[in-house]
C-alpha cells in the first residue's frame, strides 16, 4: 500500500487544517500547496490573505477561511505593506478542534497556535526572505539618523524576527523544500528540517511530442521583481549580442518593455497564458534563470520540455540541475562565468530525452509520497 493510501486511510476521520500565507496569483507556491491540499480532501483552508477559492486548481472543493486583514479594501495591492500585522493575523486562525494541521509557509503562516492534542507539520518554502538574508536587497537604504522612518521599519523588522524563531517552537516537524532552506532553517531557528523537493507538473510538458526545431535563443520567464536579477541579466544578453525572450510578468516586465520594444534581439510576451508558457519553453533552446531561488519550479518545468538551463551553482538551482547533463551552472554575481555558462549553453547538442527522465524524478507522484512518508511518521509518535 502506498503511503499516500496509508496517509488518506489513517487520516479520514481527522479534522485537518492547511495554512497559507496569501493566494494572489498561481505561481510555484501555490502549486505546491494544491498538491498538499490534495492529500486530504476533507482539509480546511486558512489563508491570511488572497482569494484562492479563484487561484487554486485542486481536486477537491476546500471550505477557505481568511484572517480579518483581508477585508481591508484592495488587499491585494496592499498586502506587503501588512507584513508588521501578519503574526497577528496568523495567530487569528482559531484551530481549536482540529487534530492535524500543514502550514506552507514562506511568512507567517507556520506561527499558528495549534491546540494541545494536535500535530503540526509546517512545510517552508522560506525563512521570511525579507526580514532575514535578503533584507537588505528588499531595503537598500543605508540607516540614518537623518532616516527615522528607516529606523522604525529596523526596529518592526527585528521585533519580526524575534517572533519568527519563538513561533517556530509551535511546530513539531519542518520540512524544506531544498537542503538550501533547510541550512537557513538551521542558521535562523536552530531547527533541522528534512527536505521534500516541489514537484513539477509533467503532464503540461513531459507528455507532449518534442519540437522538431529550437531557436538558439535564450529564454527569460519568470515573475520581474528585483530579487529575481531578470532585468539585469535582459541588460547583460543584449550587452553580449545574445537573443533573448523577454516573458513573465512583473513592474521589472514593463520596464523592458519600454526600453527594449524595438530592439533587434529582444522580444516580449507579457502575462502569458500556461499554454504559450509551454511553447516558449519548447521553442528555445536555453532558459536562463538568474536569481538565487530557495528552489525553482520554472527551471525544472523548462528541462521537462528539453530546454537546457543556465542558473547559479548556488540555492535551489545547484541541487536540481545537473552541471553539463541537464544545464549549465554559473557563480552567483560573476558576470563573467554567466556569459561563459550561456555562450557555451548555446553552443551544446542537447539530449532533450535526458532532460525529461530527470525532470521526471520529481513528479507530482514522489512529491506526495515522500510528503505522505512523513506526515505519517509525525502521526505514529502519538
């Protein structure tokens, strides 16, 4: 019997809980949280924020309860502004009654209060990025005294961190999706957390026939914030006269579209839908993903189409692609080993085949067995 079975079997009487930070948009987090959501069909849904009763694609019809906060008028174009609230609107959620509870953080949403009897797993995309090793790439100005105002968001953001490590005592099991989270998790909460890679869905580009031909270009396909370096390395490939695709969404998106629409090398597709998602990646040769990522869904989505992919050595990247088998892997913030990695990705006869067979290895299949294996461990410690 699978452990799935075993999973569903063992909890079909229990009152299951599942906790999110926001649902806005359907990007590699929410995916992630539809296939844990599909372990337990009779599961509740606490979100903080968002409306994902209109995002979330799962098996099931999942009952949704928000926090308080997301009746503030245009939530979903405030809500970063609300991150001193979130704790408080985590700790909201009344969960009372409910004997298992999964929270898929990447914010607040692991500082729940479970009750007593139950037992709380909490799968994290991240350590809060914002407040911990990325803070200063979210805040770049230097503090001053002449800067109260940045004084003040210091001071919330250590208040922050604070709760951070004390609620994360109210969980009994951690699980990384990357042994990279799992080192922060050590670093920041002196926790150990296993690790469970996301899962790809095959079905949208595994199962399709192989385009017959590939342009030899470079492909740029993601959400354009600034974390994400996609506008720098867009910058790069027309300073080195390499083609490249320009698509995704984001503000970085609109401001390449100003400054690159009638470029010889450069097009553009904004938003686009998961079809034209999929024959970009089947159309392109290369896709370059940039930015130190805690995994990445989009470069193992590209390698199931059989596009070679160049990313950094470091973070999730440097465990899900294989250097000169699956892609070429590059020096965080070494633009030289970039434009080496990306000249010789453009030049390398790629075996699209073995591309797939290794984007195959993390399906929606293993992700919820090896999910399932340990969940129904937390269980059986009583």
């Amino acid at each position: 019997m699978s452990s799935v079975t075993q999973l569903k079997e063992r909890t079909r009487n229990m009152r299951v809980a599942v906790v999110h930070d926001w649902v806005f948009v359907r990007r590699g987090g929410e995916r992630v949280l539809e296939q844990i959501l599909n372990l337990f069909p009779q599961a509740e849904l606490h979100c903080l924020l968002g409306q994902p009763e209109k995002v979330l694609l799962t098996q099931n019809k999942h009952n949704s309860i928000k926090s308080f906060l997301n009746r503030l008028p245009g939530v979903g174009k405030i809500y970063k502004l609300l991150l001193p609230w979130l704790p408080m609107a985590a700790e909201s959620f009344n969960l009372n009654g409910f004997d298992l509870i999964i929270s898929s953080s990447s914010c607040a949403a692991k500082g729940i209060i479970p009750p007593p009897h139950a037992k709380h797993l909490c799968y994290i995309h991240s350590p809060m990025r914002y407040a911990w090793d990325q803070e200063h790439n979210y805040f770049p100005k230097a503090v001053a005294l002449t800067s109260p105002l940045e004084i003040l968001r210091r001071a919330l953001l250590q208040k922050l961190r604070m709760w951070d490590v004390c609620s994360t005592a109210r969980v009994d099991l951690l699980v990384a999706n990357s042994h990279f989270v799992a080192r922060r998790c050590e670093l920041y909460y002196r926790r150990h957390a296993v690790v469970v890679h996301p899962s790809v869905d095959l079905s949208r580009f595994a199962q399709k026939p192989l385009a017959q031909a590939r342009e030899n270009r470079v492909l740029l396909f993601g959400a354009w914030v600034p974390y994400k370096k996609m506008l720098e390395a867009l910058d790069l490939c027309v300073r080195w006269g390499i083609p490249v695709t320009a698509a995704g969404q984001g503000a970085e998106l609109q401001l390449a579209a100003q400054k690159y629409s009638n470029h010889p090398l450069v097009r553009l597709n904004i938003e686009p839908s998961d079809a034209d998602v999929a024959s970009l990646y089947e159309t392109h040769k290369v896709l370059l993903f940039p930015a130190l990522e805690d995994f990445g869904i989009v470069p193992l989505e590209a390698m199931a189409s059989g596009c070679w992919v160049v990313a950094p050595k470091q973070g999730g990247t440097g465990e899900t692609v294989t250097d000169g088998r699956t892609g070429s892997l590059f020096e965080l913030g070494d633009t030289a080993s970039l434009e080496l990695a990306l000249r010789k990705a453009l030049a390398v006869d790629v075996d699209t085949q073995t591309l797939r067979a290794h984007a195959g290895s993390f399906s929606h299949e293993r992700f919820a067995e090896n999910l399932a294996d340990h969940i129904l461990t937390l269980l059986e410690k009583g």
